[in-house]
C-alpha cells in the first residue's frame, strides 16, 4: 500500500504581508526543514519538497518527495520539527536543531512580532516566548581556549559556506567560526572526524555553541595508517 507523503504546513494569520518579507518566511521555513533533516542524517538536500497554497487559505504545504537516501524518513523530520518546537518552548535546544535552525525560527518569530501576525508550523505557534528563548539559547555566557572532536560538515547557506561539528562529548552541533584561508583545510577534512581548537563559547551549562578555529586536524582513515609490516619495517630501521 502506497504511504501518503509527509506534509508539513506553516500557517500565515495575516490578510497582507509585503511581498520581500513574505518571500523570506518561506525561504527560512524551507531551509528549516533542510536544515533539521541535514541534522538527522548528515546530508544537505536529503528530501526534496514541493509546495502549495491550499485552496481559500494562507496555509504554505511543504510536501515530501522521495528522498535521495532508503533510510532517510521525512515522517522523522516532521516529528524532529515538532518535538522541537516543543522543546524551545520550554527553553532548552533540540539535539537536531544547529544554531542555524534557530535562527530561521527567529526570523519567523521577528516577522510575526513585527506585524502582529500568527504564524504557526503543524499547529505550533511561532510566538515571541520562543524568540526570546532562542535568544538565551544562542547567547554564550563564557569562553575559553580548547578543542572540540567530532564529525565536521560544510553546509551551503545562501552564497556562503558555514563548517560545524558536532561535538562528541555533548552531542551538540557547534558553530565553526572560520577565516577565508581556512575553508581549503575544512573542505579536505568535510565528513570526517576532526580535533578543532581554538577559542569556545558556552552556555552557563557548559554546552558549547560556536568555536573561533584556529587549527582543523583532520583524523587520518585506517586506509591512511600504516601497516603492520610497515611498523615493523620502521622499528628494523631504528
């Protein structure tokens, strides 16, 4: 039996919107759900979306297709989405939300503040207590020299790049704060295990959020290690 595709809605509550700041709350919505997906699966473009308008209404339908991956499920986006604006509202970060994530809801929270709208994602209210607690969240409240492990990505954002890890110690995303001279060293090192130091902003719980890189190390594959004959060549040779 054929499954229904997974539809995700935003909500826009208001007669008439001006037509730029219309465009972008669907620009962020739609890099919302890009964005928690790439989170989930490691990815960007895991699933493609269309769109439409349901008829007599300002309801914006994101409606899945089929993904480029058999494990990818956008049923789990969607609940990911929906979990997570739960937990927002509580005052805490999703796992799978980066700070990019959260900035997008911002925006969508910024836009209905501004004009008094109610916009709402699945029934969730984007409302200003989730703007306000997207701004605690991404606050920092101390910072100091260290290196963070885990998995680097690069991630395309309009017409630049953005690098982030996720630390393997808390399991959160944390934002790479890169030089120009530095993107050759993350773009080798993309998907793989790194050790970046440089200087950490956290949270008063101790979560990092971003890291001001110095150094990308980039963990060598086993492919990449040498052999056993080969230590034994070189101990032979000390």
């Amino acid at each position: 039996m054929k499954q229904k595709p997974v539809k995700i809605k935003m909500k826009l509550a208001i007669d008439k919107i001006p037509s730029h700041e219309f465009i972008q709350s669907v620009r962020d919505f739609f890099e919302m759900l890009e964005d928690v997906a790439n989170s989930l699966y490691g990815t960007r473009k895991a699933i493609p979306w269309s769109v439409k308008i349901e008829p007599g209404s300002n309801v914006l339908v994101a409606i899945a297709g089929q993904p480029i991956r058999p494990e990818i499920e956008p049923k789990v986006v969607s609940t990911a989405l929906r979990k997570g604006l739960r937990v927002i509202k509580g005052g805490a970060r999703p796992d799978n939300f980066s700070s990019r994530t959260l900035e997008r809801i911002q925006s969508l929270a910024d836009l209905s503040d501004c004009h008094g709208l109610n916009i709402s994602i699945n029934k969730q209210q984007i409302s200003s207590a989730i703007r306000v607690n997207i701004q605690e969240i991404l606050k920092y409240v101390y910072s100091e020299v260290g290196t963070i492990e885990g998995q680097l990505r690069i991630l395309a954002r309009r017409k630049q790049l953005e690098v982030e890890v996720r630390d393997e110690i808390s399991g959160h995303l944390v934002h790479c704060i890169i030089t120009p001279n530095q993107l050759e060293d993350a773009k080798d090192a993309f998907d793989r295990r790194v050790s970046i130091s440089g200087l950490i902003h956290y949270r008063a719980d101790g979560t990092p959020i971003s890291i001001e890189v110095k150094n990308i190390f980039r963990f060598p594959f086993p492919r990449e290690l040498p052999s056993h004959n080969e230590i034994r060549g070189l101990f032979r040779e000390i």
